[in-house]
C-alpha cells in the first residue's frame, strides 16, 4: 500500500526534494497534502501534477489565486494559520512531513502529533524552542519522530539494532561553511550573496546562513538532545569540510559507528519517510577514490560565536533555547535584507539572551510569549546600533 505524506513546507528545499523522493516512487508514495506559505504559483504547479487530496497556502490573500487554479481539478483548498494546523488531522494521512522553516512550524507539528501522526522532522526549531513538550506528547501518544536532517538521520542510522545498548556521545559533523578557516577581521564586509554560497549543500536561505554561521550546528545540538535522550556532554561538534561523514556515535565499549555518504538531503529524506524499510535509488553513489583523504578539525567557537550560544542555551535549557532561535530568525532576516552585518548576528542573540526574562520550566503559552517578546527586543537591537555600543568589534 502506498504511504500517503503530508508535506508542511512543500515549496521550500526540503519539500521540493521529498516530492523528487515520491516522484521517483509513485508505488511507494502519494503527496497526500501540500503547503506553503507564500509561493502559490509553486504550489499550484506541484498540486496540478501530484494531485493531492488538499491544500494549504499559509497567505490568505493568495487564496482566491489558488482555488481558482485547481478547484476545477476538485483538489481541496484551504489558507490560514489555522488550517496548516488542522490538516495535519485529516484521516488520510499516513506520515506528516514537517519541512517549514523556523518557530512556524511548532504547532502543525505539534497538533499532527496529538492526533496520532507519525513525523518525518525537519523542522529543527520545533524541538528547540519546545523539546521538553514535543518529546513528552510524542510519548503519551506513542508517535514515532523521524530526523530528517543528515546528521540526525546518521545517528539514527547507527543507532539501528543498538537501541538497547547506551550512547556514551555523539559526533555531529558540520562543513565549516563557506567561510572556514576566516577570522572576524575578516568577515566584517561579508554580504548574504557571500554566506550563501555553501560549499557542499543545497539549500534554503535560512538554513544556509545559519550554517555559514554555525547557528545551524548549534540548533543540531539542541534537537539532538531531544531525539536521541542525551546530555549535553554526550554531544559534540566537529568540522568535516568533505560533508561525508554525517555523523558517529560512540558506544559505551568505545566501539564507533559512522553513516556515510555523498551530501544529498533526499537519501535522509527517503529514509525517514520509507522507514524501516530502504528503497532502491538512483542517487550518485560514494567513490572513496574521489576522496582520498577525509579530514576533521575543531570548530572556531570564539569566530563562529553562535555555537557557543547554542550551547550555552541548552545548558540553561528552559526558554533559554526559545530566545536564541527566536533572536537569531530576526538577525537572520535582517542580515538578508543588508541591515544586520554578519558579526552583528551573535551580538544580537547574545543581548537577548541576556535581557528576556528566563523561565525553568516554561509552558507552551509561555514560549510563544518568550518568542514575541525576544522578536520585539531583537528588532530594537538591530535598528537602534547604539545598543552594540558596548560591545568589541571583534571576538
């Protein structure tokens, strides 16, 4: 029987791919759902050739737009927040595949996993503004959480069969981005067209900068905590420029176990969706003699300052994880419309991080309050520079 997928985010990277995952195994897969925020021309042209049972667009301004194109195709249209929410309880639906970007996709995930779903994740915000509350609603409901992103889905990979054996850390692997090896000195002109040039990923802006960054490893390390039950000293980073080896974990008898392969977001994506069974493909495969030599270095914390942050934030744990994503969505929308430098990113994260309040053991509520008010102050940071005032040039 096919798997039919709801697809949260089907316009954006990870979705266009997913639909390349079900395009290439119609026996296998149906695009059951379709969403998107904003791109309703994509949206349109993806429904009209997977046909899916109904879809969302976020914008309710472009709704009119979208249900003229396909009603005739009697494809159900709906928009709203509320709707991205609401789909995800459709009986039809096998697995929800959560590709949004950012806090957005917190309470379709969120709601899919009350009402039974099983999740493919690639939302890794979800898990680190409310991994406390993900995980134990996962657990009431007996639903099944599947990492999609390639570091976690290689820890997950490895983990097959060692379930029952204790995890004593886990390596996750990160490319060093496009401006390994540079110094702060050398990254105040940086542009976004510069910290979009990936060296070995294809991805979505956001995602791409935080990686140029090493937000983006930092945000890893948090969800990694939550998927895989693990302390923070059980979690550590290190740079692989070759992007590989996606990960490793190490068991408590010092025995490792790595997952490899060439850098392609659709195997992780094909895996989480087909799990537990693997599906043939046609993807490139991995020739040692291409990479003769697989190198790995330590990442450059007092640079790169957001992984530190990362951690810092998950040390803290509570809303303290909430405030860096929240901090570092504004800095990072505002670095791609040139009015944040690259450096100024951590300053405004670490500012915020200082200034909102904490709280131990937040509610949901008071998560998306922290989230509001951590966007109020970033915005005041970023457009009023006197406020970095206090801060050094360089770290």
């Amino acid at each position: 029987m096919k798997k039919n997928i709801a697809i949260l985010g089907s316009t954006g990277s990870i979705g266009t791919q997913a639909l390349d995952v079900i395009r290439s195994h119609p026996d296998t897969f149906r695009a059951e759902i379709l969403t998107a925020q904003n791109n309703a021309g994509l949206l349109i042209r993806q429904a009209l050739e997977f046909k899916p049972n109904a879809v969302v667009i976020g914008n309710e301004s472009l709704y009119e737009k979208v249900k003229e194109a396909l009603e005739p195709q009697m494809i159900k249209v709906f928009c709203g927040e509320n709707a991205l929410e609401e789909i995800t309880e459709f009986d039809t639906i096998d697995m929800v595949l959560t590709a949004m970007v950012g806090f957005a996709g917190l309470k379709p995930t969120l709601r899919a996993i009350r009402s039974g779903k099983p999740i493919a994740l690639a939302n890794k915000e979800t898990l680190v503004v409310a991994g406390n509350i993900i995980t134990r609603e996962a657990m009431k409901t007996g639903v099944n959480i599947y990492p999609v992103d390639s570091e976690h889905s290689a820890i997950f990979q490895c983990m097959a069969g060692e379930f029952h054996n204790p995890i004593e850390k886990i390596y996750l692997t990160a490319s060093g981005g496009p401006f390994r090896g540079k110094k702060a000195h050398e990254l105040h002109e940086v542009r976004k067209d510069d910290a979009l040039k990936h060296p070995n990923w294809d991805m979505g802006c956001k995602i791409t900068i935080d990686s140029a960054s090493l937000m983006n490893k930092g945000l890893e390390v948090i969800e990694a905590r939550w998927l895989f039950a693990l302390e923070p000293r059980q979690i550590e980073v290190i740079v692989h420029p070759q992007s590989i080896i996606h990960s490793i974990v190490q068991f408590q008898d010092g025995s490792m176990k790595a997952q490899m392969g060439l850098p392609d977001m659709k195997l992780p994506i094909q895996y989480a969706l087909a799990y537990p069974q693997r599906v043939r493909s046609d993807f490139p495969r991995f020739n040692f003699m291409d990479y003769p030599q697989l190198t790995f270095e330590q990442p450059d914390t007092k640079t790169f300052r957001n992984l530190a942050l990362a951690y810092q934030a998950m040390e803290k744990d509570g809303n303290m994880p909430c405030i860096l994503n929240a901090a570092n969505e504004v800095a990072v929308a505002a670095f791609l419309k040139d009015q944040a430098g690259f450096l100024q990113m951590p300053d405004v994260i670490e500012q915020c991080m200082q200034k909102i309040p904490f709280i131990a053991d937040p509610s949901l509520e008071e998560l998306f309050e922290t989230d509001k008010e951590t966007r109020r102050l970033a915005r005041e940071i970023i457009y009023d520079p006197r406020r970095f005032a206090h801060l050094p040039c360089d770290h």
